[in-house]
C-alpha cells in the first residue's frame, strides 16, 4: 500500500507551473513534534494536492489529508482514535510578510530557499487539526483506569475521626 512517489522536499512553483499532483502515504513516526503529543507513532497520513497558479499568479494547492491518530483520553488517559480529515488550501509564499497579504481562504506555507518539506508542512497541518480535548464515546473508556483516576473522589474524608492534636490538647503538663 504505501508509496515512495511523496518527495521529501518539493519547489511549489514548478508543481504549480506544471500543474502537478502529489499523493502518497508519509509515516507518521516520521513527525517527531506531533509524536511527542500523541499516545502512539503507528500509523499514515495521506496526502493529496493538486497545484495550480491562480488568477493572482499564487502559488496554490488544494487537496487532502485524511489520517487516523492515537490520542490520549483525557477521562482514563489510555488512547482512543481519532480520525481526522482535512481539506487544504495552500499558498506557498516567500516570507511570513508575504505570508499577511494571503486571502483568508488559504493556509500560508512558507517556502524555504523556494523548497517546502513536505514532511514538516503535513505536521503542522495535522498538528493544526487535532482536537484540543479527546475522549472516549461514551463507556468506551478504558475500565480500570478510569477507576483509578476517580478514586481520590471516592475516598472516605477523615473529618469524622478525631483530630490527633486536639485531644493532645486535653492534657495539661503536670508539674512535677
Ligand atoms: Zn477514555
């Protein structure tokens, strides 16, 4: 299934003159900051763009990115799935100045050297597209854990016994 076709830098300008496409699977173990935040590294983001130059003589791609992380439950703390899917609209600029004068309906990328790596740019997208809380569907959530993480609601409250100071309290020093 997977493919070698995704290269590992691209120059969005010869993509978008040439009206190329892109399309391939990229490991997401591959994508060290968005690792760090999720519960596991297995899986693949897919990818598909489709370049152009717009009327404005933009740099554009649209397409997709469909992947399935592991994300911790924020209820029992074990992984749950999350499945994301996200529709892109790129245009790649030159500098963070150029990246301000970019109509709303896209996603600045800006280019390096007029190179884009793929790998760090499907990052931040997905990074983008993650939810900010996770949890389980409901009674989905992992048993044990979750009554682990609820125990110190149900421990009995010690206001009832007898604070050890105030019957030491009762007990005046005796002189001798
Ligand atoms: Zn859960």
């Amino acid at each position: 299934m997977l493919n070698d076709s995704l290269p590992k830098y691209f120059d969005p300008r010869k993509y978008a003159h040439h009206e190329s496409a892109i399309e391939g699977y990229l490991p997401l173990n591959q994508l060290k900051e968005l690792c760090a935040v999720l519960a596991s590294d297995e899986g693949d983001a897919f990818i598909h763009l489709d370049f152009r130059v717009d009327e404005d003589r933009r740099y554009i791609a649209t397409g997709s990115l469909k992947t399935v992380v592991q994300v911790v439950c924020q209820r029992c703390m074990d992984s749950v799935s999350q499945e994301l899917a996200v529709d892109l609209s790129l245009a790649f600029v030159y500098d963070e100045e150029h990246a301000k004068n970019i109509p709303s309906d896209y996603d600045p990328v800006v280019m390096t050297d007029g190179e884009v790596i793929l790998a760090d740019m499907v990052e931040q997208e997905i990074i983008l597209a993650l939810p900010i809380v996770a949890y389980h569907e409901e009674s989905g959530c992992n048993p044990t854990a979750v009554k682990y993480a609820s125990s110190t609601d149900d421990a009995p409250d010690d206001e009832q016994k007898p604070n050890p100071f105030s019957i030491l309290a009762n007990f005046k020093p005796s002189k001798s």
